[in-house]
C-alpha cells in the first residue's frame, strides 16, 4: 500500500470514527436527557397522586373533628372526645404536609393559604364548642355551631380543597401525556442507539486495543500522583490537627488566665463594699453626733438628704459591677467548658424568658442610661431550650441595640414575642442608624462589620449569636434600612431537645 492510499485510508477511518462517535453522543445524549425527562414526568404524575391524597386526607381529619364534636354535644362520649382530639391533633401536621407538597405550583399557594385560614378559624370554633360543652353550657355550643353553619367555613373548605383537587386533575392529565409522550421518544431513541453501537462496536474494539497501552501508562502515573497526594494529606491533616489543638491550649490559657484577675475583682468588690458601708456608717454617725451628748449607736444612724443618695448610689454600682462580674464568670466558664469538651453540650431546661431577658437589661442598665435608652418588654413566651446559649443570643443583640443607637435621639428598644405552631418567634426592635440592605447578609459573617466603624468590636457576636441559634433549632434574620432602625427576629422551638438540633450546629 502506497503512503498516498494509506494517508487516505487513515483519513477515511479518522473521519468514519469521527461521525460514529459524533452520531452515538448525540444519540445517547438524547436518549440520556429523554429517560430524565420521563422519569421527572414520572415523579410528578406521582406528586399529584400524593398531593390529591393528602387533600383527602386532610378533609378526612376536618370532617372527623367535626363529626367528633357534634357527637359529643350530643352524647358526652370519651370515645367522641378521644377521637375529636386526635382528629384537631392530625389536622396541623397534615396541613403542613401538603403546604410543602404544593410550593412549587403558585396558583395552589393561594388556595393553600386561603385553605389555612379557613382551617384555622374552623379549629377555633372546634375549640370553643368543646368548651361550651366540657362546662355544661350547651346552649352557647348550639349557638355557636348555628354561627359556624351560617359561616359556611365548612363548605368554604371544602370548596378550597376541592378547587385544590381539581388542579392537581388537570395537571395529572398534563404531566400524564408529557410522560407516556418522554417515554416512547426515549423507547425509540434507545432502539436508534443500540442499532448503531452495534455497528460502531467493531471500531470500538480497535479504540479499546490502542488506548489500553496509554491507559496502563496512564494508571501508573496516577498511582505515583495519588501516593503523593496521600502523603500531602496526611501532612496537612498532622499540621491542621496540629493547629486545631493549639487553639483549644490557647483558648484554655487565656480564659483561665481571666480568672485570677476576675477572682481578685470579686475580692476586692466584696472588700469594697464592706468598706463603703463603714465609710456611710461613719458619715452618717458625724451627721447625727449631737452637741453635748454622746455618739448615737450604729444600729441607730439614718442617713439623709445628699448622703443617703449617695450611699443609694453607691450600692447600685456595686450590684452593677456584681452583676457583670458574675456575667463575665459565666462566659469564661463557658470557654473553658468548651476547651475540656471540645464542644459544650446543650441542656433543656425550662425558662421564663421575660426574667432572663430581664435580668440582662438590668445589667446593661448603666449603659442604656448613658445612651438615654429606654427598654420596653413586653410579656414573652416561655421556653425549654438552653438557658446560657439564650443569655449570649438575647444580651448580645439588646447590647448591639444600645451600642448602635443614633446620637443625640432618644433610643426606644423593644422585645416582643409570639408563638405560631410550636415555635416562639422574638423580636428586637429599635429606632437606632439602622443596616443598608446590602450589608444584611454581611453582619452574620465571622470578623465582618458593616456601616461605620466608630463602636469598639471584632465582627463575631452576631456569627456566633447565629451559631447558636441554629443549634437551637430556630432561625434568624433581620430587617433594617439606614437611619429607620432594625428589628432582628428569631425563631426558636418552644420545646428544644438534641433531636431538634440543625444540622449546621
């Protein structure tokens, strides 16, 4: 054979191999995208199945309730009043089920929220009409399911959940002809693709032939490469461990080394304040020493006017100083658990939260008094959750309150609180310079800061009040425009237990 003739032999096998190749990617790259597509179809075919059947079942439990409460109005049967409270107790539950199942479909947002509705205010006159009946008023239950039935909330359920049902038809219909359609264009597209892989297998067996001398090479240079890297790892794994246990000693040395001089403080408040009241009780025995008498006994001086306040005064600063000290006790405590256990493990208790909170404003008093800040807190919803990881979230945002208030103006800083389906919702509001939109984001990340610059700070009190609140379970945001105020809102089970804990803790 001529070097002409097997140039062109070569040519015509290059290009040959060349069209093959191209003709089976793209034939297996449609076949490959038609199977998804028809496996999605497939899912949503399922989807809707599952939507219709939750709607029926959340009618079902409605319809169960109802039934259940009529027949105890009637009856006073525990066997009604068992089933009624299973039924209210599915309710719930099943409706957050199909909100779930139906975000993705806006027109069923809106019938889900209207559906949500009308559940909620047909459950509350559930409640009511047990009630009545659990106290022996039986004609207020009668007159209240009177009111219910010409509410029509019964049939507005009803028709939401069947407009509801009515949707998911027609998308069953729709998604039910996409699929049977994906499925024989991805039948007849795999048929095309055999039939040619057939053809190209013979070229595939000399490819394989050619390339498996450069594939062994290749494997070799990759196990050189991977033993390498695995010594490469191993290294930088030794120095990250490394790394990682220095922090811990560090963090362990500085946090007992604030212990000594915080000791000393305790001491020597304590000191303080023995020698304060020796100092008032000899200022008060010179006020009262009389003329020609002698000394008053010390049990017997009153101080008053300008001393008095002044011993008034005096002793406040001292609760202030105590106050804070045994705060900073409990952080170092906090820092050195952290260090001996790697990671402090939360404890539920039970919590009034409106003490706590209140006890956190009294030890920021000093400085909402200097800031000319009033602090308003409203009645606030009890928690079983962890008592210190509440102290740090709630003193560091109503501290951040009061820091970031805008001069000359009155500060007004108030916490609220709510619950909504087992979950208590908290915000803290003030009318301070306020976080541009952009930076909202911004705060929440570890060494940031945002606007100016003018408050003494190092950018992790907000990433860490964030930490906390996720292994608490609950959520956070804030919502702000500069010079309005901001008002940061958390959202934290009302009952917490470590099988609540979110999987960034």
């Amino acid at each position: 054979m001529t070097a002409k003739a097997q140039r062109r032999r070569v040519f015509w096998q290059i290009l040959l191999l060349a069209a093959g190749l191209l003709v089976l990617t793209v034939i297996s790259a449609g076949s490959v995208y038609l199977v998804n597509e028809a496996r999605k179809d497939s899912k949503s075919v399922l989807h809707t199945i599952e939507v219709e059947n939750q709607i029926n079942s959340l009618l079902l439990e409605v319809r169960r309730a109802e039934s259940s409460a009529r027949g105890f109005l009637l009856t006073r049967g525990p066997d009604l009043q068992s089933d009624y409270e299973k039924a209210v107790a599915a309710i719930v539950p099943a409706l957050d089920k199909l909100t779930r199942q139906i975000s993705d479909n806006p027109a069923q947002r809106d019938n889900i929220e209207k559906l949500s509705s009308a559940i909620e205010t047909r459950l509350d006159q559930f409640s009511r009409e047990m009630n009545f009946v659990k106290q022996g008023q039986v004609d207020n239950a009668t007159a209240l399911i009177r009111e219910a039935a010409a509410g029509n909330i019964t049939t507005t359920i009803s028709n939401l959940a069947n407009a509801m049902i009515r949707e998911e038809e027609r998308l069953f219909r729709i998604r039910t002809a996409n699929s049977d359609q994906s499925q024989a264009l991805a039948a007849s597209m795999t048929g095309i693709g055999s039939g040619l892989v057939v053809l190209l297998a013979l070229i595939s067996i000399w490819l394989v032939r050619r390339s498996a001398q450069a594939r062994d090479e290749a494997e070799g240079r990759l196990r050189d490469a991977y033993a390498n890297l695995e010594s490469v790892v191993d290294e930088r794994t030794a120095d990250l461990r490394e790394a990682n246990n220095e922090i811990q000693r560090f963090a362990y040395i500085v946090s007992h080394d604030l212990r000594s001089p915080l000791v000393n403080i305790m001491g020597f408040t304590s000191e303080l304040e023995e020698l304060g009241g020796d100092i008032f009780r000899r200022i008060g025995g010179l006020t009262h020493v009389p003329a020609d008498g002698p000394p008053p006994a010390a049990g017997e001086i009153a101080l008053e006017g300008p001393d008095k306040q002044l011993s008034a005064d005096f002793a406040e600063a001292l609760g202030f100083i105590k106050s804070s000290i045994g705060k900073m006790d409990r952080l170092i405590s906090a820092i050195l658990n952290l260090t001996r256990e790697g990671r402090r493990e939360f404890v539920p208790v039970k919590i009034d939260t409106r003490e706590l909170i209140e006890a956190i404003v009294s030890t920021l008093a000093h400085q909402a008094a200097e800031a000319q800040a009033e602090i308003h807190v409203a009645p606030l919803p009890d928690l079983v959750s962890d008592r210190l990881a509440l102290e740090q979230i709630f003193s560091n945002l109503i501290d951040n309150a009061i820091k970031y208030l805008k001069p000359g103006v009155a500060g007004e800083i108030r916490i609220r609180g709510r619950t909504k389906l087992g979950y208590a919702i908290f915000e803290i509001s003030d009318n301070g310079r306020g976080i541009d939109p952009k930076d909202h984001q911004r705060i929440f990340d570890l060494f940031r800061r945002a606007g100016t610059q003018d408050k003494p700070g190092q950018g992790i009190g907000l990433a860490h009040v964030r930490a906390l609140v996720r292994r608490l379970g609950g959520t956070m945001s804030v919502s702000s425009e500069l010079n309005t105020g901001s008002t940061f809102t958390i959202t934290l089970p009302i009952t917490w237990n470590a099988s609540n804990r979110n999987a960034d803790q």
